[in-house]
C-alpha cells in the first residue's frame, strides 16, 4: 500500500506558534522513558526548546479565547439534531474546564523558568556543545540516579507543562476537525485560491507522486506549488500532473 502524507500549513502567526509548541510536545513525550543517555539529553534539549518557545510566545491569553470560542461553537452544534449529544457533552466539559484552569493559571511556564536545577541547565544547552560534563556534572550525577527517581522528576515537571499541551491539543483538534479534505487536481504542480480566513491547510498526498508541496500565503490568499528533490539545486518545481486532497481549516 502506497504511504500518504498529511502536510500542514499554517495561515497565521498564532496557528504556526500553536504547532511548533504541538510538535515539541510530541517529540518530548517520545523520549519519556529516559533508556539511555543519548535519549537523556535529548529529553532536556526538547524540553528547554519548549521552554524557549512558549516564553516567546505568550500562547495563554490566545488559548483562553480559542477555547472560548470552541466552546460557543459547540453549544450551536448542539441545537442540531444529527450531532452526537455525548461526544458534544464530552467536549463541553473540557472546553469548560480548560477556560477555567487557563484563567486561574499565571505565566503557563514561570516554575520551569525559575526550577533550580533546570535553570543553568538551560543556559549551557543553549550554547554549540554546551552539554558536556565539565561544564555541567550535575547533570553527569542526576543521569546517574536511579531510573524511579529520575522518572518521578521527570514527571513533576512534565506535569507543569499538562495544562498547555491538553489546551493546545483541543483546540487543534477543534481547528483540523472543520474541514473536510476533497479531491483536487493539477496539470503543472501549481494550485492557488482564496483562503476566507481559514486559519491552517492540511495537504493529503501519496508518496507515490514523487513530489511534496511548499505553500505560500496567508489569511487572504494561499498557493500550492509541488516540487521535487533535486541533487543540484536541492529541489525543483514540478511541472507534472498531481492529485492531492486538501482540506482548509
């Protein structure tokens, strides 16, 4: 069976600030079992770009409206007779308790910042090789603690981190589940149309086609050009005929 691919495009800063932050997660949830060193250290360098990231971007005060409007969405569906009234229920009461947790909440990452242990850990893996044990034996010393002690410390600060990642996830789920992906086809590899504000672009495409799409645009206006790998200039436009789903979000 030939592999498809789902490539996503954000239309807006906020969208592409949410999966950048979405993509961290999954890669720091990837490296929880801490197996090996290498996996270790990774763990922590995931873990300070997410940091880094949400520092950067202030997500909490565009979560709380996001959630806010997911929430209004949901009670007009469900003065619609074909939704399901329990998987509706369901994601009302997230979305309640996901609004209340967010305004209650403060800086989403001020304890992980201020973390005694982390902070210097930080400023060294920051700099080109500044992970070695010279610069940081404390580091050498916690790898070396047992792997129970390790992994509840690992999780009292993954837990801090809970919050974002369940109020990121649902309001990107809520964003990819409005569209719907239909059938597009084109001669030369090239496909533009107006965005109508959507917010995010997700491309289904089979790696059969040999071709992977880079999109342009913004809120106003999007274009799709496909190309492919190209051993002298690194890739090319691709001027063939290509099918692909789309769906705009």
């Amino acid at each position: 069976m030939t592999a498809e691919i789902i490539y996503e495009h954000p239309l807006n800063e906020k969208i592409r600030s949410y999966l950048r932050i979405e993509h961290l997660f999954t890669q720091l949830n990837s490296l929880q079992d801490l197996t090996n060193e290498a996996q270790q250290l990774s763990f922590f360098s995931t873990l300070f770009a997410l940091i880094d990231a949400l520092e950067r971007n202030d997500v909490r005060p565009d979560l709380i409206k996001d959630v806010e409007r997911c929430e209004s969405q949901l009670v007009r569906w469900s003065q619609h007779p074909s939704v399901s009234d329990k998987k509706l229920q369901l994601m009302l009461q997230q979305a309640l308790r996901l609004q209340s947790e967010l305004l209650r909440s403060g800086k989403l990452i001020n304890n992980l910042k201020d973390d005694k242990f982390l902070a210097p850990l930080r400023q060294r893996f920051a700099l080109p090789g500044g992970c070695c044990y010279f610069d940081m034996p404390q580091l050498q010393y916690w790898l070396a603690l047992p792997a129970m002690e390790r992994q509840q410390q690992q999780a009292e600060w993954l837990a801090q981190l809970q919050l974002t990642e369940q109020a990121i996830q649902f309001v990107l789920s809520f964003i990819r589940e409005r569209g719907q992906f239909s059938e597009v086809y084109t001669d030369n590899g090239f496909y533009q149309q107006n965005a109508e504000q959507f917010e995010l672009l997700r491309i289904k495409y089979s790696h059969s086609c040999c071709s992977f799409p880079t999109v342009s645009g913004n809120r106003y206006r999007y274009a799709i050009r496909f190309m492919q790998l190209s051993e002298q200039d690194g890739r090319s436009a691709c001027g063939d005929a290509v099918s692909f789903q789309l769906a705009c979000c």
